[in-house]
C-alpha cells in the first residue's frame, strides 16, 4: 500500500494528502510544508468512521437510479477531497483548491481503478 500511495502522489504536484483505508489497515502521509492542515488525529477518524460512511451513503442513492458512484469529492475551506471506493476499503485525496480538479480526479480515478 505505501508503494500506491507513492504513484498516488506522483500524479500531480496539488496532491496534498493520500490515505488508503484496506482490510482494516490504515496509511496517510501529506506532502511536507503544507499550510492549512488538519490533525492526524482529525484525518484518522475521517478514514475510519465519516469517509466509509459517506461512501456507503452516496453508493446506496447512487444504485438506485443514477447509475451507481465512481467517486466524490468534497469542498472543504482549504482544499478538496477525493473518495473513491476500492476492494474493502477506500483512497482518500487531498488536492489543492487552485488545481485542475476534474484532471486530477480523473487521473486518481484511471489510477484507482487499474492499480487497487
């Protein structure tokens, strides 16, 4: 896992945070010198408990009739955040907010899905 989230990292320079949530295991790391961060702590129960949940939530609204859920991104005050869903568990990223989001997610997303 640590070795994708390395590639993760590699695909643009406004990736700021990678987490992978699998099988119960837990890895993140941010890329040093960042303003505007959030606890470990704080970053930790979003992995374990609110990012799983949310997933959960918009998958099952999703099948019901909009054709499913490939990922989601949230605004948050500094940055976005990317959530994709893989086999038992998910990859959560963190992008700056001036970025080219909709490249970024899709360039998470084509790797998420061939890798993960």
């Amino acid at each position: 896992m640590e070795a994708i989230k390395n590639q993760i990292f590699s695909l643009s320079d406004s990736i700021r945070y990678v987490a992978i949530y699998a099988d119960g295991k837990l890895i993140s790391g941010e890329k040093p010198g960042l303003e505007n961060t959030s606890s470990s702590e704080s970053d930790k129960y979003e992995e374990l408990i609110v990012n799983p949940t949310l997933l959960k939530l918009v998958t099952q609204r999703g099948n019901i009739d909009c054709g499913g859920v490939e990922y989601v991104i949230i605004k948050y005050g500094s940055f976005f955040e990317f959530v994709m869903s893989i086999k038992n568990g998910h990859v959560s990223v963190g992008i700056e907010q001036d970025s080219n989001l909709m490249e970024i997610a899709g360039k998470i997303k084509n790797f998420v899905v061939s890798y993960c």
